[in-house]
C-alpha cells in the first residue's frame, strides 16, 4: 500500500504534498506561497502578511448561509530532527513518508505531523465540494514552534470567525479546551579562555527518548543537558573545551557533548563513570536506550577558564528542570532546558517555563534566573505568552455529542501543557469559542514521530460532522 491509497484520500494527498516542502521553523517562505496558490487556484479571498501567515476563506454551501463563521486553525512550520546518522537535509529534501502498520512514520526524521496532519485536513475541508458547512476561514500560521511569532504578528481584523477550532493536539477522543502559557530564557555567559592544565576528556550523551517539553515533560526523561551539569560538577580542575547538546527550545534534549580538561585523568574517570553508572541504573524505565560515553580525548588551543567552566557547570547542576506540579492528571508548571550552544564569543542555553498559570510560569522564569545569575551568567527573557484558560461552551457540547455519536464513547475534555496559538487568538478575539483536537501522533519532535492511519480517518469524519452541526 502507499501514502495515495490512504483513506481520507484527500487529506494524506495534501500531507503528501506538504512532505515535499521545506518547512522548518522561519524556513516556510515555500510553504507559505503553496497555501496563497492553493487558495488562489480555488477563487478563494486569500491574504498572505509580513510574517507569512495565510489566511483565506470559503463561501458557506447551498443551505447554510446563515451559520456562524468558523475559523479552521494550524500552523505551517515544523519541528526538524534527524537521527544521528541522517544525512537528511531539511532545507531541501523532502520527508520520506513510510507505511508501518496503522501508522506513517518518515524515515530516520521528524514526520511533521505535528502539525502538518493539521493543514492537511483544512486544505481538504477546503477541497472537498461534499463537505457542509457555513462560512469558512483558515488561519495558519508561521512560527509557532518557535515562539509563535506568527500568531504573535497576525492582524485579527478581518476574521469573522464565532468560532475557532485549532487542529494542533496529538490524542484521539480528546478534547483540548485551554493550554499552557509559556516564557522563554535566555542563559548566557561571556567566554574567558586560558592554556589548559591538565589531560583532556570527551563526554557524549545520545540515545535517551527526548520528547516534547509540554506534552512529555511528566514522564521523567533525562534530559542530556541537564546530566552534563551532574557529571562534571565538582570535578578538579574542570576546564571546558567544547560543549553542545539538545536541538530545540521546546524539546527535550536527548543528545548532548563535552570536551573538557580535568588535573587528575584518572581520578576524574573513576568519578565520571560512577555517576554514569548511576544515571543510567536510574533512568532505564524512562530511557532505555539511553548511553552516556566517556572516553580519552585530545584538544589544540585554549579552553575556558577553570572558574568559569566550573560556574557553566554548577548551573546546569542546580537550575530547575523537569516537572514542577501536577493536579487532577493535569501538568501545571514545568521547565526545560532545551538546546546548548556555544559561538566564539559566549556560551549559552535556552529554559523554558511552562504553566497554565501567568504568576507560577513566572516565578519558575524567576527562580531559573536568579540561579543563574549568582553563577555569574546574563537571563534575559525572550518572549512570553499567555495560556488559554477553560471555558464551558456551547461548541464543546457539540463536540462531545458528535464524537459520542461516531464512536460510542466520550471525548476526554481537559487541558494541555503544550503551548497553543488560541492563547494568543483570545487575547485578541477574546469573544470568539474555541477547541482544539487532533488525530493521535506518537513521538512529535522527535525522529521517531508518527500519526495514526485510522485517527486520520476518525478525526477528518469528526471535522466534517462538527462543521455541519454548528
């Protein structure tokens, strides 16, 4: 069986098409003109803005003319990561999309899934002459998996939309009505170097799950990152050559590595390798293919100074990461370190504070900066977004009976601790109701991603039905 074959036949055409396009987040110029031609080719009213955003819409069918307005919402952009021995380049090779099973998975990437699965079902809304429905908009976006910066520029003026139905969650049955704000940290410290003292060693983390820093930051995965500042604290002599790890702001990080050079090569070994051993008996239900190398390494020019390579190292050791609360099954506050890096100038990493909560994400941001800031380091704060509180509406009611209808059993309605653009959509539409849904995906963000065939075709019949109804 192909990806042609597939049932909706016109939503897995459309995420064919979208796998062929370069789309990573503030790459989606290509993605972004596809959608304008998508529309155009169709006579829909289209508009394309600075932060390329696109936004079109669809007379109501025969019947329906009076119905509310209803915005289909997602974003273009996706998450980029391949495994390590990928040669996969996002900038210009297309995702090779496999069949395994029930599922679509890429070979060796991301899938882009999240939320190309989501586009994929608007753009055949949009296609399907079968399909009922009063006045339609779409909304999709650029960004959001960097901050939402679409989200952030769109001009609201000229959407109609009662009603707002973002497809943009990953779980079957369930029925997302508020999100997680979130506020992104920047750590950095001003490079100082010296003529290294000692033998060199080489750290090397790879293997362990990663994930999604919202969605899976309750499952107790190690965080790479974080784990360097545990094996290189306190150890003599510390002075740090190269170090890197972690791939995205909102990711886990499964990878990470360290060059460094210690004053006692032995002893230091003999440390480093108790606490892998450790770190590894400790983290093996969460991260089985988890492996931390440690081996002999050499290294030409200077390297950080040993007090500053002994403050990188104690903040990583002792800032927040991982789950902060949650209640009634639901995730409230967390943070995440999500990528290190180093230019020839500064060492730096991202933190990431996440809470449905505005004063509890802020007083993680908080604790998170004044840690570091007593190492020595400058925080400064990137952005910061608005989470979207439960309301009870009328629209989730609706929901909930159609997919009661179709299946039989009721949809989960709850929270997510994902951030979503209706955060930033109610604060300026602010009247307008809201949902959001999606077809199950396993692994986003991860190269081990992949959505649900049958979920598909579940979530597309849903779509159709929930158009019809409201």
């Amino acid at each position: 069986m192909e990806i042609k074959d597939l049932k909706p036949e016109l939503v897995w055409k459309f995420f064919s098409e979208l796998s062929e396009i370069p789309r990573g987040s503030g790459d989606e110029k290509a993605v972004s003109d596809y959608l304008v031609n998508f529309a155009k080719e169709r006579n829909l009213d289209v508009r394309q803005d600075e932060a390329l955003n696109v936004i079109f819409k669809k007379d109501a069918t025969a019947g329906y003319e009076d119905k509310e307005t209803v915005a289909l919402q997602g974003h273009m952009d996706m998450v980029c990561v391949k495994e390590d021995d990928s040669d996969h380049d996002f900038s210009k090779d297309p995702i090779k999309l496999l069949i395994d099973g029930d599922w679509v998975t890429a070979d060796g990437t991301t899938l882009g899934a999240d939320d190309g699965m989501g586009v994929a079902l608007i753009l055949a809304i949009f296609d399907d002459e079968k399909v009922e429905h009063g006045p339609l908009e779409a909304i999709i976006t650029t960004g959001e998996e960097t901050s939402m910066v679409g989200a952030n520029a769109l001009d609201a003026s000229d959407i109609n939309a009662k009603y707002l139905v973002n497809i943009d969650t990953e779980d079957d049955g369930i029925l997302t009505v508020g999100c997680a704000g979130g506020c992104d940290l920047e750590i950095s410290f001003k490079k100082e170097k010296e003529a290294s003292q000692g033998e060199f060693l080489k750290l090397d983390l790879r293997g362990f799950e990663g994930g999604h820093s919202g969605m899976e930051i309750d499952k107790g995965r190690l965080n790479s990152i974080k784990t360097l500042g545990r094996l290189l604290v306190d150890i003599e002599g510390l002075q740090i050559a190269e170090l890197n790890g972690g791939v995205k702001r909102n990711a886990i990080a499964a990878t990470s590595q360290a060059v460094f050079a210690v004053a006692n090569k032995d002893k230091a070994k003999e440390i480093i390798e108790q606490r892998i051993a450790d770190i590894l008996n400790e983290s093996k239900d969460t991260d089985p293919n988890g492996q931390i190398k440690l081996e002999d390494a050499s290294f030409d020019g200077e390297v950080l100074t040993a007090e500053l390579s002994k403050n990188i190292a104690n903040t990583l050791y002792t800032i927040p990461d991982g789950l902060v609360k949650k209640y009634n099954g639901e995730i409230i506050t967390s943070s995440n370190i999500g990528v290190l890096e180093e230019d020839d100038n500064e060492v730096k990493f991202s933190c990431m504070a996440r809470s449905q909560i505005d004063s509890a994400k802020f007083n993680r941001a908080a604790i998170v900066e004044k840690i570091a800031r007593q190492f020595g380091a400058d925080c400064k704060q990137l952005n910061s977004y608005t989470g979207w509180q439960r309301e009870e509406t009328k629209l989730i009611d609706i929901a909930n009976d159609i997919w009661k209808e179709q299946t039989g059993s009721e949809m989960t309605i709850e929270t997510t601790h994902g951030g979503l653009e209706c955060g930033l959509f109610k604060g300026i539409m602010p009247d307008v109701e809201m949902l959001s849904f999606g077809p199950t995906i396993l692994g986003a963000h991860s190269p081990s991603e992949k959505v649900s065939i049958e979920s598909v075709e579940k979530n597309y019949k849903f779509l159709i039905e929930l158009l019809k109804r409201i």
